[in-house]
C-alpha cells in the first residue's frame, strides 16, 4: 500500500473544500491552545513554587508555634452520657457534649508555650537536628524626632549572614551581641529619607528602641491613634455621650495595660527596656534573584529593624524580667527533608501547632494538580465539541463524495484503502489543529509570562523572574498527538460509512 | 471460456416487502476476445449482469467464472484486486473525480495498487496520448467536452491492462460522431485481445460494432447471436480516421 499517494488523495479531499476544514480545524485549534496553556501554568507555578522554596533547607525546616495541647479526656469518642434514657435523647446529649468539649479546647488558651524548657524537650526528638526560637518583637522607635510604636523587628541568624547580601549601606552587624541595627529602607522612607543618599545618611548615627507600654510576653499591637471624630464615628451607634467618648479615647490609649491586666497581670511581670542601638546599615526590600530563605525572609516580611539574634534574645530576656521566656515562633530543622513529615506530625500529636514547608509544599502541589485536572477537564469538553465537528465534516463528505468513493472502489480500491483516505483525511485536520494550537499557545506564553509575572510581583512580596509558563517536550507533543488521535477517533465511525459504500449504487446513472 | 456465468440469480431487496429479481437464472458464456453487447429494455438485467461480472455486486445465487476463479466465493477484499487487476470499467456518466486533472484521474487505480507517482504520472500519459488527449493531461474534467471526458474515462479503465473492459452505455451521453470515436476505441482495443463486454439499448450500435449481441429481457438471457469480425473491422478503420481527424 503507497501511503504517500493515499495521503496524496487525502489531502486532495481536504483542499476541495478548504473553508469547511479550516473551520473544523480551528476546532481542534481551540482545544489544544486552551489544553497546552493550562497545562504548561499548571507545570511553571508548580516550578515557580518548589524552584523558590525547595533551595537553601527549606524543605528540613518546620514552623513551630505555641499549641492548645490535647486534652486526652475530651476525645469525642470517649464521652459517655450515662442513666437511663432513650438513644435518640443520649444521642443527642452527647452531641452537645463534644460540641462543649470542643469549646473548652480552644477556650483553654495557649496551654503550650514555646519556653526555654519545652524546646529543650523537643530538641530530643528522633530526627530533630536543631530549634531555633525566632524573635519577632515590636519595639518604640525614636530616631531624630521621629516616632513609631510598634516597629516589628528581627532577630537575625547571625552566623548565616543570610540578610548581608541585601545591606545597601553601611555594614553588617559586627558581632552577634553588638548593640548595633540594620534598618529597612522602607522605614526610612516613611521617615522621609527618600533617596538612597537620605538613607545611606542615617548609618552611624543611633536610635532608641523600648518596649511597647504594658507589653508583657504577650506583646500585644498597641491601639491605633484615633481622634475624636473618629471615635465618634466608631461608635455611633452606641450614642456615647461626650464624657463617655472622652473615656474610651483615654482608654483606648491603655488598652494594652488593661488588657494585661485582665488576662492576670501579677504573672507576667514586664519590665519596660530602653536601648540605644548604632545604625550600622540600611536593609534593602528583597529582589528577583535574591536567595529566597524562609528563615529569614518568610517570617520577616514586615519587620523593619534587623539585628543579630543574640541581641534580641538578651533584650526579650530582659524585658521579661523574673517571667518565663515565651518565644512566639521557633523553627525545627530536621536532619533530612524525608523526615520533615513525620516530626511535624509527632509535634503536632504532643499539642503544638507545626507546619513544614515540605507539607505545605505537598499540599499546594497536589491543590494544583486538582485544579489543573479539572480545567483540563473542561478544556477537554472544547476538544470533544471539536471532535463533534470533525465527525460531522467528515460525515458530509463522505455523502457528497459518495460517487468518487464509489469510483475509488470500481477501479480497485479495498474497504481497508477507502477507509484510510478518510482517516488520514481527518488524523490531517487534527494534526493541523494541534500545531496551530501548539504554535500559538507557545507565542500567547511570552506576553501571558510578563502578566503572569506581574501578577505575582502584585499580589505577593517576593518578586520572580523565571517563567510561568513553561512547554516541556512532551507537553509539545502532547498537543499535536492529542489533536491527531481525537480526530482519528472522530473519523472512525465516517470512514466505516465511506468504505460501506454500495459502488452499484453509488455509480449508478441518474 | 473467460467468463462462465451459470444460473445467476440477483434479487434486492427494497423497503423489505417481496424482493425484487433483477436477474432470474441467467447463463452465459463469454470467450476471450470477444466484444459482446447485451442488449435490451432498462429493466432486463443487463447492467446487473455486467455489474456482477466486474465484481461489483454478488449474485444472489448461482455461480460466475472468470479465467476459471469462481467470484461468488470472493471477499469484499478479493473483489477489490479483482477488479483492479483484471477489470476496466466505462460509464455512461463518465464518472471522473472533479477535482482531479486528467492525466490524475487516469492515473487512479494506479493509486491503489501502489505504484508510485512519477511512474502514474507515465503511465497515465501514454494512455492519453493512445486515446489522443495528450494535451490534456493537466485539464479538469469541466474543462473537458463530453467526448474528451469519456476518453479519459476510457484511458482510466485501460491503465492496468485489463483482461475484461466493461461499457455500461458508454455512448449513452454522446452525440453520434463522438460515440463513433469511443467505439473506435472500444475496437482497437478488442482487436488488442482484451474481452469486451458493453451493455447497450440501442440495437443499431450492437449490430455495427459487436462480435456477439446478446439479448436480454426480464433478467434472463434471450437471444444470442455471434457475428462476423468484418463489419467490426471495417467500423473501426472508419472510427479511428474520425478520431484522428479530431485529435
């Protein structure tokens, strides 16, 4: 069988009736596009994720944070309601019950606090390699004449020297202990140190940091500066007289103390610090291309003062006075990324709340892998519909052809052969369809990847460069192929129909 | 013997009531080189009878001999390189693909049986210039007058050298002189020894050009009457001139 004259023939039968094909084409065309760009963000947001955070022990590290403890007791299946009644009523009582229980729990408080004592406990954990408390606190601020309450500052890894890349100005802090800080370039600019040489200005210079009013270990935000108006307007509602406006304006401004003073305040003994710090650098806002750690700049996003750990674990131990040091958030680094699972869990078991990156990681990738399966799915019903036009063009011409199928067979040709004509016919409108798609979802990515891209640098605080979407070779062939064998699928039922042709009838003379 | 037909019986079925026979126990013998007509009433079976020679259709019962093979016991695939290899066919309608140039058209059967292009391409040109439509090669089929189109019909049907050529009223759509032109051919290529076989009702063409003139009538063979070659010769040196004068 010559293959090279039958797709000769083929290709004949689809250049008679080129604007009927093309549209059928186009078909194809449509599905395949919409297939492929799915598919390829699918794969380059999967990339874009694990490519930013899989570097650097990402996937060792385990966020740890203050837990609610489980209450062995409370376990839903354990409460039993006694005395004589009908199940209907026990069961509806201990319905009751476990949703009390689960009220206690949360009421309960943060009844497992990240102490020096209960990381100690948890360093002996199988696998664990090192926790790390970080310390995230907010600080007064004064620097020439400006003023801010609850600055949120960090305490850095100070041997990794991960930020130093990012010092604009100035230094590196010089030692771990040094009274000595690196200040965001935002806060300078909200300051009014606009230009670089504004801000590079500050460096030497020194600023005072104390503690936010009444904050204990809980460290609460401070209440918001409001005016008058504003306070009316808040409360208008409750129709407060002017006195009692005045009350809640000066108590608004107390809050912290009061609250303190609420949740028990003989407990928890703050001591008001005061420090004088040396500018010694000025701390950019991250870029593309930065190493991107979680360490660092996962958790300090907002801060706007940086200095070593070690000064900011001897500031916090001051400022807690004869209380427990409470950290808010340690980081867990387990021995190998296999393992990051299963301590997460052990630590979640003992009441902590814990979550790794590899977890996270895990989950968005397996979200993702849903989300692109089901708009492949719909995407898929683009590609069928295409395939019901395939099928129909295919179907009208066999029936205008029904003569020349008839001929076909007078002079020799087999069922078989007229079947492949018709095949081969369509497997070229799918394969058309799907390089046309192909070729034009790959053009529709370069300016898809700027957008995409954008989007990103909006919607998140690190920017990314790479691309978003991506075209791996099998997804190349994937579309092409795709395209072909649906529209082979498609002709099957036609090309049946075509060599069923009765060549008496269809050359009858008429 | 080339073809033994014995018997032959072709009923359809149509809207499932009573079938309906086209032929009813026909039998008929045709040597090789013979150019036979059958003649007779639409309706009589002849092109039933033809069709079921080239292979195109199966008989409902009864038993058809080509160069011995028995076609009835043939499958749908079997058929198919019967009538390849050993079938040519004309109609009356022509039957050429629209889209395809001459020489293209000519060239068809050749597709099937795999031959490649630039051998179609010389191939399908000598037959052109053997029916004298050299150049036309590259014309399409409504570029073409009647007459023209029934030659490259003809060339078609004799580009794989056929044992049998088939005419059904091959002339049905011409006017006399071209019909002429096309008999002519039909005869110089019974005189290269292929068998003809030419269905026809117009008794007037039988009775010049045929060896044998077979008469049917309601699916059963008639009459049946050989001839001497002389007028046939005499026909062709007449038809071949007209030809030549057009070519």
């Amino acid at each position: 069988m010559s293959w090279i004259a039958m797709i000769g023939l083929a290709l004949g039968g689809l250049l008679r009736k080129k604007g009927r094909n093309t549209l059928t084409m186009l078909g194809v065309f449509i599905g395949v596009f919409a297939l492929t760009m799915i598919i390829s963000l699918g794969q380059g947001l999967m990339a874009v994720i694990t490519g930013t955070v899989s570097g650097d022990d990402n996937l060792r590290q385990i966020s740890l944070l203050p837990g609610f403890g489980i209450k062995q007791n409370d376990k839903p299946e354990e409460i039993v309601i006694e005395g004589d009644m009908s199940e209907r009523r026990r069961e509806r009582l201990r319905r009751a019950a476990i949703a009390r229980s689960q009220l206690r729990q949360t009421a309960s408080g943060q009844s497992l606090r990240l102490t020096e004592e209960s990381l100690d406990e948890l360093r002996k954990l199988e696998h664990v390699q090192s926790i790390k408390p970080l310390i995230l606190r907010r600080y007064q601020v004064d620097f020439e004449g400006h003023h801010s309450d609850g600055t949120q500052t960090f305490g850095i890894d100070y041997a990794r020297r991960h930020p130093e890349s990012r010092v604009i100005a100035g230094r590196y802090p010089s030692s771990n202990e040094a009274d000595e800080v690196l200040v965001h370039e935002y806060l300078l600019y909200t300051w009014g140190y606009v230009t670089e040489e504004q801000a590079a200005g500050v460096v030497g210079k020194t600023l005072v940091i104390s503690s936010v009013k009444g904050a204990g270990e809980d460290n609460p935000m401070p209440m918001p500066e409001m005016s008058p108006q504003d306070l009316q307007a808040l409360f208008r509602d409750l129709k407060l007289s002017e006195a009692e406006l005045a009350a809640v304006a000066t108590l608004s401004k107390r809050l912290p103390e009061i609250l303190a003073k609420l949740r028990g305040g003989e407990q928890r003994r703050g001591i008001a610090i005061r420090r004088e710090l040396k500018i010694v650098g000025v701390l950019r806002e991250p870029e593309a291309g930065d190493r991107f750690n979680l360490l660092e700049d996962g958790q300090s996003t907002q801060a706007d003062l940086f200095f070593a750990e070690g000064l900011a674990d001897r500031l916090l131990r001051e400022a807690a006075g004869s209380g427990d040091v409470v950290y808010q958030r340690a980081l867990v680094m387990v021995d190998d990324p296999s393992h990051a699972e299963a301590v997460e869990q052990k630590l979640r078991d003992k009441g902590y709340t814990a979550f790794s990156v590899a977890t996270v990681l895990k989950r968005l990738e397996s979200s993702l892998t849903v989300v692109t399966v089901i708009l492949s799915f719909l995407t898929g019903i683009a590609l069928i519909v295409a395939t019901l036009g395939i099928v129909n063009t295919m179907i009208t011409s066999v029936i205008e052809r029904t003569r020349e199928i008839g001929v076909w067979k007078a002079v020799g040709a087999t069922n078989t052969q007229v079947q492949i004509v018709f095949l081969i016919e369509s497997a070229l409108i799918g394969l058309g369809g799907g390089l046309l798609g192909l070729g034009v979802a790959a053009l529709a990515m370069l300016p898809g990847d700027i957008i995409a891209r954008n989007l990103i640098a909006q919607r998140t605080s690190f920017p990314y460069e790479g691309a978003v979407f991506i075209l791996p070779l099998w997804l190349q062939v994937t579309g092409p192929v795709l395209g072909t064998l649906v529209a082979i699928l498609a002709a099957i039922y036609p090309a049946r129909r075509a060599s069923r042709v009765d060549p008496v009838t269809a050359l009858r003379h008429d | 013997m080339i073809v033994q037909i014995t018997d032959v019986w072709r009923q359809y079925r149509m809207g499932g009531a009573e079938p309906v026979a086209a032929l009813r126990g026909a039998t008929l013998a045709i040597e090789a080189g013979e150019f036979t007509c059958l003649l007779g009433k639409s309706g009589s079976g002849k092109s039933t009878l033809m069709n079921l020679i080239g292979g195109l259709d199966r008989p409902t019962k009864g038993s058809i001999e080509v160069d011995g093979i028995e076609l009835s016991r043939m499958s749908a695939r079997e058929l198919s390189l019967y009538r390849r290899e050993k079938i040519g066919f004309v109609f009356q309608s022509f039957n050429l693909v629209g889209s395809m140039r001459a020489w293209e058209n000519v060239s068809l059967p050749l597709v099937f049986a795999g031959v490649p292009r630039a051998e179609r391409k010389r191939r399908a040109d000598e037959m052109l210039e053997r029916v004298g439509l050299a150049r036309r090669a590259d014309h399409r089929p409504t570029q073409l007058s009647g007459g023209e189109q029934q030659r490259v019909a003809f060339a078609r049907a004799l580009i794989s050298h056929p044992r049998i050529l088939l005419g059904d009223e091959p002339t049905g759509n011409l006017d006399s002189a071209t019909s002429e032109q096309i008999m002519a051919l039909m005869v110089e290529e019974n005189r290269r020894g292929t068998t003809i076989v030419m269905v026809t009702h117009d008794p007037d063409l039988a009775e010049r050009y045929a060896s044998r003139i077979v008469r049917m009538a309601d699916g059963a063979v008639v009459g049946d009457t050989r001839r001497e070659k002389l007028f046939a010769t005499e026909a062709t040196e007449k038809g071949t001139e007209a030809a030549s004068q057009r070519g």
